[in-house]
C-alpha cells in the first residue's frame, strides 16, 4: 500500500487529503503558501503534510512535531487575522500569536491596521513573551524585523534548524553563495527565499537535502557537491545560448 493510503486511513482521515514532496496542488489559480512553492507557474508541495487551501493560499501543514516559541526567538510569522488595533500571527505554532500596533514601527491608528500588514502578508518578528498559559506576544520594532516583500517561504523541521545554519553560519552561507539568493530563516521552522527563480530552487532542493540528511556524515560536502554540479551545469547553459 503507498505511504498515502497508509497515512490517509490510519493518521488523518480519508477527508483530508495527504501530500508528498513534489506532489501537484494546483496548477495556477492559487498562490503558494506554507509548506509550498511554485514552478513553471504550478505550485508543488514542499514536505509531506495536509493540503489546505485558505485566502487564495495553498498550504501544506506538516504532520510533524510543531513549533514551540521561546522569548527571544527570530520567526517568520503569517497574518492570519486582522482586529482594529493588532494582527493575529500564524508563527507555525499551537498557540495564536498577536501582534499589536505598539510593537511595530509604524505609527498606527485605531482601525487602520489592514493598510500596513493584511492578510497573507509574511513578516519577520521576534518571540517577546511566552507567559504560563503559553500566551504568545510577537515583536516587530527590533532592528532587522521587517515585513518580506515576494520571495516564498518553505517550511522544514523546526528542529532541524540548526543543521540548515550551519555552524557559524556556514552552511547557509554556503548556499547564498553558490545561490546569491537573499535567505532568512525563522527558529519556528520558516524560511524565506528570494533571488532568481531558478537559483531558489537550487536553494530549497539543498535545504531539503539538509534536512533530510541532518544526521548523515560529511553533509556538508555533500550538499556542496550538489551545489556546485548544478551552477556548473547553468554555466554550460549560458555559455551555449
């Protein structure tokens, strides 16, 4: 029996339709969301988890283990829902996670919450505080925390985080390089990519192999080799049109 059928009747229920890497999810009506990314104007599932289709966004939420934020965290959150004076985040977590309007940098009237972020909309923020109940506040008035403009997020393990880092920062400057795609990651598991399409996708194909190999010996070479073979191989591609 294929591992979909399997996850289908024993995890989740024949109503919710399990998606693989790769796996087709729409051919061009809807926008890429978590766990999803486009090419060729088709958007393909980007981890194994459950289609879920939300605001012109097709999502895939992943079956793993989620998210759980501490103080201090860097994420990369998705507004959700809007109030008159804070924005609900969807920081990839069990727990909502509002942001009011006097933790950002805007000056921001009441009521007018929707002209500076709106629903979709991706940001960078900052854990502020996680109380007993796990009531979750988000910042974004620390330097660097920004909303991202286009690009496309993936999702991996939050737990491989780490391994996708680098020590030092050295595996995921390894990939900017060869990339030269600009790449923020969240430590709830996001990550935002943007550059040339066809080097994103490099990018994402590396970071999957990252997480897929993160207990794998000489990872790094690895993923090296990968990197290397397919710049040289775009660079044969210019140099023969």
């Amino acid at each position: 029996m294929e591992l979909k059928s399997i996850m289908s009747n024993e995890n989740v229920g024949a109503s919710r339709e399990v998606v693989l890497p790769g796996d087709l999810l729409d051919t061009g009506r809807l926008k890429p969301g978590s766990g999803a990314y486009s090419e060729d104007g088709k958007v393909y599932a980007a981890q194994l988890g459950i289609k879920s289709v939300k605001s012109n966004f097709v999502n895939v939420i992943p079956l793993g283990g989620r998210y759980i934020p501490s103080p201090g965290d860097t994420i990369i959150g998705k507004v959700e829902d809007i109030g008159p004076s804070n924005w609900l985040i969807d920081i990839n977590s069990p727990y909502p996670a509002p942001l009011h309007v006097t933790e950002v940098p805007w000056k921001v009237e009441f009521g007018d919450t929707s002209r500076f972020l709106g629903v979709g909309d991706t940001i960078m923020a900052k854990v502020l505080m996680v109380d007993e109940t796990k009531r979750v506040q988000v910042t974004m008035k620390e330097q660097g925390l920004r909303k991202l403009q286009g690009g496309q997020v993936i999702e991996i393990s939050n737990s491989k985080v780490p391994r996708v880092i680098g020590k030092g920062g050295s595996m995921i400057q390894m990939i900017k390089n060869y990339t030269s795609c600009r790449i923020f990651i969240g430590q709830n598991g996001r990550i935002w990519l943007d550059g040339d399409i066809d080097n994103m996708l490099v990018a994402i194909r590396a970071i999957k192999m990252i997480e897929e190999g993160a207990q794998t010996l000489h990872l790094t070479e690895k993923v090296k080799e990968y990197l290397e073979s397919v710049t040289k191989k775009s660079e044969v591609k210019e140099d023969t049109n």
